[in-house]
C-alpha cells in the first residue's frame, strides 16, 4: 500500500462512524494511561514515563485523523467587491 492509497482510506475513516468510535476508544485509553493509581510502586518512574510516551503516539494519531477530517472540500466564496 502506497501513502496516496493509505492517506485516502485514513481520510474516509476519520470522516466516518467507524473513525468517530476509534476516536473515543482512544481517548479512553488515553485517561487510563495516564491515571497513576495503574501504575505499580516499584516501578512507578518507569511505567509512568513509558504510558507518557505512549499517550504521545496515541494523541499523534487523533491529531492526524482529526486533520485529515478538516480537510474536507470547502467553497471559497468570491468577493466581488475585490
């Protein structure tokens, strides 16, 4: 699969129902990651720098598919006074 091909399904997902459900799916992993009750005591530094880490990857990610669902067709309206 090429980035065009992958960039159009990426697309059509983020605009879909599908793309919504992963979304929040996501965000729930998100407030679990990073509550610290989840994180053991001997190695608290360590798993709480790697859930940082991974919420970072997880946020990337609805950060692409929230802008490639912005990037919808939009008219430009024309001013006809310019």
């Amino acid at each position: 699969m090429d980035t065009k091909q992958r960039t159009d399904y990426l697309k059509r997902l983020a605009n879909s129902n599908e793309g919504e459900a992963l979304k929040e799916y996501l965000e729930e992993l998100i407030s679990k990651l990073t509550d610290a009750r989840n994180f053991s005591g001997e190695n608290f530094e360590i798993e709480g720098k790697a859930s940082i880490k991974a919420v970072a990857i997880l946020e990337k990610v609805l950060r692409d598919l929230g802008l490639l669902k912005k990037r919808t067709k939009r008219s430009v309206k024309k001013n006809e006074y310019i």
